[in-house]
C-alpha cells in the first residue's frame, strides 16, 4: 500500500494554485460555467435517484 505523502500533496496544490493563477480571466470563467454545468448534472441525476429509492420504498405512491 502507498503511503500519503504530504509534501508532495502540498506542492502539487501549490502548482495547482499557480496554475489557475496564472490563467485569463475569460479561461476562468469558461472553466467556472463547465464545473457548474457539472454539479447541475449530478444534483438532478442525485434527485431522480432519491425519488425512485422512495417510491421502490413506497414512500411515494404514482
């Protein structure tokens, strides 16, 4: 099992943080949009999932 170097953890954040520094604003911005398209995604797939775990429960009658 590898173990969890924390060091090398905290430099690859710091070149992470570098990085999108040293992005252009509109790149950013691009970047913001996608991830927020993303977690709209997953939150409507995560609602669908709880609804149906509820009516299979018959918490929820058609």
């Amino acid at each position: 099992m590898r173990s969890f170097d924390f060091q090398k953890f905290c430099e690859e954040d710091d070149n992470r943080q570098r990085e999108w520094e040293a992005l252009p604003e509109a790149e950013k911005e691009r970047q913001r949009r996608a991830l927020a398209g993303w977690a709209d995604r997953i939150e409507a797939e995560n609602e669908a999932l709880e609804l149906q775990v509820r009516m299979e429960r018959g918490e929820i009658v058609d």
